[in-house]
C-alpha cells in the first residue's frame, strides 16, 4: 500500500436477513428476529483489497437508525492517512469517541457509541491486511507497550492502571510461541446455541442438540424467559438428548426482574444448568450480584449488552459475574475489548465471547484468540459461542470443526461480505426484500 493512500470514502448498508421466516434467532426479547448487519466500507485509493469492513449486528427494525449513525461519522474519517490511522489506532479511536460534540448522544454509549466500533473495527480490518495478517495475530504481535497504548484507561484507573496492564501482558509473554501453535494446531473450543432458539419444537431443539454433541460440542445453549413451565420441559429434554457430561447455558436476555431470575432458575436447576446468561438488565449490576449470589453453583454470566469498558469494570469490582461475555460489536471496537479483556484477566474471570448474530462469530474470534496468546494464557472453562447461521456470506467464513474454532489464517477481521449478498438483501431494496410488505 503507497504511503500516501487516503480514506476516500465510508460507505454503510443496511443489510437484513430473514431469519424471522424460520424463527432462527428467537428468544424471549426478540421472538421473530431479521437478523442485520449495518455494514461499513473504508474505502481507500490504494484499491479494493485495501479497503477495511465491518459492521454493527442488529435484529432488524433499528437497521437503518443505526447505519445513519455510522454514516454521520464519515467527516471525521474521509481524507485521513491510511498509514497514519494503521500506526494509531489507540489514537484513531480516542478521536472519535472524544469528540466533544458526539459525546453528548452517549457519552461512550448506545447507537453513537456502536457506530464508532464499528468504524473503529474497519480500521482494524484495514490495519491487518495491510499487515498481511488475521486480526487476532496482529495484535499478538504487538508489544506490551504497543497494547497498553491501544486503550483508553478513562475511568478505569481504579480497576486497571496502565502499569498493571503493563505487567499483565509483560507476564503472558512466557509460552507465547507455545500457544501459537497450540492455537493453530487444536483450534479454540466452541459452543453452540443453535438447537435451542425459543421458537423451535421440543423435537427440533433434541435433534439439533443431539447433533450438537455428535459434532463435538460439549456444551449448548438454549434460550429461556417466555414460559417457566415450557422452560422446565425444554431443559428436560435437552439433559435427556445430550445426557449429564454436556454443559448446557440458558440465556433470558434480560427478561426477568432480579427475583423472577432466582425464582425461575430454581425451577430449572434440576437439569444442572452451567450458566445463566442475561437474567436481568444488563446495567443493573448489583442486580446480577443478587442473583449471583442466590444461583450458586449455578453461574452467571453478561456482557453481550454492556454498554462499555465502565460497565464490565463494576461487575467486576462488585464480584457480579463468573462468565464474561464480550461482543465483536456492542463496545467502541477493538480498543475497547482490550481494556475489558485486561479487566477480565486482573479479576481473574473467563471470558466467554458472545456470537452467533452476523458476523459475530467472524469477528470475535480474534479476541478470544488473543487473548489466549497474549492475556489470559489459558482456555480452561472458555469457550467462543457458535451459530451455524448465515456464514456462508462472508469471504472468510468463521470455521468450526469437531467443536472447536479453526484459528484463521487469511489476513483482516473477516467481517467483509461477498458483493452479491451485500446486493441480495440489502434493506428495502434487494431482491429479497423488494417484493415483502
């Protein structure tokens, strides 16, 4: 790429899918989901394969709401140099979500603050490939120090200062080239919901988590919150199809009020669930400490819709979660991961990343496997969430093989999605969508 390359453009689509046709994605917040992409081009004049893409998930109305967000941002990124935002991205970053102007729809929350991840990750996309590298190898290339200057330590600093941050990544450098070639030889393991979306039949979801077990999953999630008594016989034959040595999560999105979560669970705990996953508001955290504290051994986990580093900092410091579930999309990008991984990692809590979605498992990849290779330095009760839905859109689809994520090897993010589906179901007008009410 010529040194003088500038960003030329910030295109965004409204890209939807309906999954709602099939019920693929329900749970007890989202019961008919289209799941959809706001998708984001950093177009540059050094040629196509130069360009950066990502996008923000969404389940369908909203779309455009927050593709406009994204679009809005395109002053503070058109005509930048392409190697000044590559060598800088802590500073890229910090530009954009400081702005003084921007902050005030936030600050460093909602659909302003997902629009800056979102452009924020495309300049990841763009500074890997210009690298020649996957995202999660790029950034395990970096130095201690070139990490710790990715991150935005506002607010953070009675948690995680710089210099502990520091003195994490300094102590996981021991064995790096070890988990390398762990990682590229076994891949990391993987968890899939897919049998267990709320609006499937019991047959359905027994099939598909039989299958889940035969491929090599040894864990499966399904989604509860709608009904207490079809949860019971959900979760009943669920154990009865995957038998006791398979780990099975449940997932109320938030449905419940802090005493609902405890009362439901304990009509559930029967059938040993392993995690908890969303029982109440994802910003009441003393709420998920109650919880916590009321399920044990059951576990909990959040983090899907954390709205940013502050967020995951509290239910950390308040002993509020035992499973910490980053998004690819949900936060202000890649920096701000790093400052929750290290967070994550200081409080020694497993993080678990949330997928499934669109492009969400492309995507979070890399920074579980990042973290593995430079954090935490251990996989033990990690596991990246998987859902056999929609990957064959994108140029790199996310692999999973005998239940475990194949690291990837092509370079970038691997959000970038083929230009025909990009056409397809772009929202009102595709093809799919065109001839739909």
């Amino acid at each position: 790429m010529a040194g003088s390359a500038r960003i030329t453009a910030l295109d965004v689509l409204d890209v939807r899918f309906p999954t709602s046709d099939q019920l693929d994605g329900s749970d007890a917040m989202n019961p008919e989901p289209d799941y959809s992409a706001a998708y984001v081009r950093l177009r540059t004049d050094a040629g196509d394969d130069a360009d950066g893409h990502a996008l923000t998930f969404t389940t369908g109305r909203g779309n455009d709401v927050q593709a406009n967000a994204i679009a809005a941002l395109a002053p503070y990124v058109v005509g930048r140099p392409v190697a000044q935002v590559c060598d800088d991205l802590g500073g890229f970053a910090r530009a954009l979500i400081h702005d003084p102007q921007l902050r005030w729809l936030g600050p460093e929350k909602g659909v302003i603050h997902m629009a800056t991840g979102a452009v924020v990750n495309a300049a990841w996309d763009l500074a890997a490939k210009r690298a020649g590298k996957p995202v999660w190898r790029h950034l395990a290339d970096m130095s201690p120090a070139e990490l710790v200057a990715q991150i935005d330590f506002r607010w953070l600093s009675d948690a995680l200062t710089p210099g502990e941050a520091l003195d994490l990544l300094r102590r996981a450098r021991a064995g790096r080239d070890e988990r390398i070639a762990t990682l590229l030889e076994h891949g990391y393991p993987a968890y899939t919901s897919t049998p267990g979306w709320l609006g499937y039949s019991d047959e359905k979801l027994a099939r598909l988590a039989r299958q889940a077990v035969a491929d090599g999953f040894a864990q499966i999630k399904l989604k509860v919150g709608a009904s207490v008594e079809d949860d019971v016989r959900r979760m009943r034959a669920a154990r009865a199809a995957v038998g006791d040595d398979v780990r099975i999560a449940v997932d109320a999105n938030q449905r419940w009020d802090v005493q609902p979560a405890i009362d439901w669970m304990r009509r559930l705990a029967p059938y040993d669930p392993y995690w908890i996953e969303e029982p109440t508001s994802p910003d009441d955290v003393l709420g998920h400490a109650a919880v916590r504290r009321a399920l044990h051994p059951i576990k909990v986990a959040t983090g899907e819709h954390g709205a940013n580093r502050v967020v995951f900092k509290q239910l950390l410091q308040a002993g509020a979660v035992d499973i910490v579930q980053i998004d690819a999309s949900r936060v202000g990008g890649i920096n701000e991961n790093l400052a929750i991984l290290l967070l994550a990692a200081k409080f020694g809590v497993p993080v678990c990343p949330h997928a499934g979605g669109v492009g969400l498992c492309e995507m979070v990849q890399h920074l579980a496997m990042f973290d593995f290779v430079a954090v935490s330095a251990t996989m033990r009760d990690r596991v990246i969430e998987y859902v056999d839905h929609l990957h064959e859109h994108f140029l790199h689809p996310a692999r999973v093989l005998a239940g475990r994520y194949v690291a990837p090897a092509a370079p970038g993010l691997h959000a970038q999605m083929h230009p025909a589906s990009l056409a397809r179901y772009a929202y009102p007008a595709g093809p799919v969508w065109a001839g739909r009410a």
